[in-house]
C-alpha cells in the first residue's frame, strides 16, 4: 500500500498513469452530463412554485457542491506539501485552484440568473451569497499569491498557507442557510430525514454532480502532467517522452 503511494506521488509515475486515467474519465464524464441534461430538462417535471425556471439547478448546485469540495482538495492538498514537503501534493494544490474558482463563479452565475424570476433582483447580499462570493475571492487569492513570488518553494509554500486559513469559510457556506435568516432555500437533498424533493428531479441533480466530480478529476490529471512537464521539463525521463511524441 505504502509503496503504491510513493510510487504515485513520483512525478514520472503520476503522469504516466494520470495519462491513462484522463480519457476514461473525460467519457464517461461527457456521458453522465448528456444522460443528467437529458433528465433534467426533458423527464423531471416542472416544479409546482418555480415552474420551468427551475432547471438551471441542474447546472447550479452541482456548481456550488464542487466549489466546496474542490477548496477542500486545495486545502488538505497545501497541508500535504507543508508538512510531508510532496511536490506533487502542490502541484495538485495549485492546479485545483482555477478549476475551483472556475466552479464557483459558474455557481454565482447561475445563481443570479435563478434569482432575478424567484427573488427580483440579480444580487442580494445574503449570507450564503456572500459567503460564496468571498470563496471566489479566496480562490483568486490563492492564484495571485502563488504568481506572485518568483521562488516556486515560497510561492507554494505562501498559497498553501492562505488556502488552508480560507478554509474556515467553508462550514460558513454549508450552515449560512441555517445560523441565519436568509433568503437562500435551506437544505433539501442533504436532510437527515429524508431529500425534500421528486425522485424524478433528484436522479439527474445526482448525475449532474457526479459529472461535475468526475470532470474536475479529470481536468486536475490533464492540469497537474502539464505542470510537471513544465517542472520536470529538463529531466531525462520527459526528454523521452518529448522525442516518442
């Protein structure tokens, strides 16, 4: 076991088997996203209050469920690097970061354009609506402060550290709806009870969130080999790999 992880967190051995991994992944993405839409825009019933306008949630909470995960990767990712100093944990780290924020702002997008019918306005400071902005906010500070020192060991070290402080915001996102009185829905799949909505909405919500988790698996192998050829890029091993291309 442990020697299967040393062995993937050597940076040749990443990519090689990051490179196997990306197709499979990005199909089978592609094929959960095309069944989820097909659901959710052509089987689920219109809701009984929002009527059609409701199936931008398709689209917008598998977007905001990825931009806490994603945070959470960045995060625990950083603290990999910090402690055990894994090159690779940083790597993943940084390359996690424009995908999550990538996330986010599609969750804020869409989030206004469901709000202007339902609320009357694109934007209302609400606590989970600012709280959400303000993840955007982190994970652009995380981007910035990672190009903004030309040492890769400090700017890694610097990003890493800021991610892990930001990721107090997160139980602030998911519990918002609950420590305070605001106009954002409270929680209706996660219940402990039971999900507060029609099977025939649920099925493809859960598809589209898969899609989401397995693309953004996907993206982060595709983004990581290219950093480590970028890192590695005077090695032996990718001078190899350049001349079989």
């Amino acid at each position: 076991m442990w020697n299967w992880f040393h062995r993937l967190a050597s940076p040749r051995d990443f990519f090689r088997i990051a490179g196997y991994w990306i197709p499979w992944l990005g199909s089978l993405a592609l094929l959960l996203i095309i069944a989820g839409l097909y659901l959710g825009l052509f089987v689920a019933p219109p809701d009984y209050q929002q009527g059609e306008s409701y199936r931008i949630i398709f689209i917008h909470v598998p977007s905001a469920w990825m931009s806490l995960f994603v945070y959470i990767v960045m995060a625990i990712s950083g603290a990999i690097g910090l402690i055990w100093r894994i090159k690779l944990a940083h790597v993943m780290s940084i390359c996690s970061a424009p995908i999550g924020a990538s996330f986010t702002f599609l969750a804020l997008a869409t989030g206004s354009l469901w709000g202007k019918p339902m609320w009357g306005a694109w934007w209302v400071w609400d606590a989970r609506l600012t709280s959400e902005l303000l993840l955007l906010f982190l994970y652009l500070g995380v981007i910035a402060l990672y190009h903004a020192f030309e040492e890769r060991r400090t700017a890694e070290r610097a990003a890493a550290v800021l991610a892990i402080v930001g990721a107090v915001n997160i139980p602030i996102i998911h519990y918002s709806v609950e420590w305070w009185n605001t106009l954002h829905q409270g929680p209706t799949v996660s219940k402990l009870d039971a999900p507060s909505i029609d099977a025939n909405m649920l099925i493809p919500l859960l598809l589209m969130s898969l899609a989401f988790m397995i693309f953004y698996k996907a993206l982060l192998l595709f983004r990581a080999r290219y950093e480590i050829l970028h890192r590695q890029q005077r090695s032996q091993w990718v001078t190899q790999y350049i001349k079989t291309l």
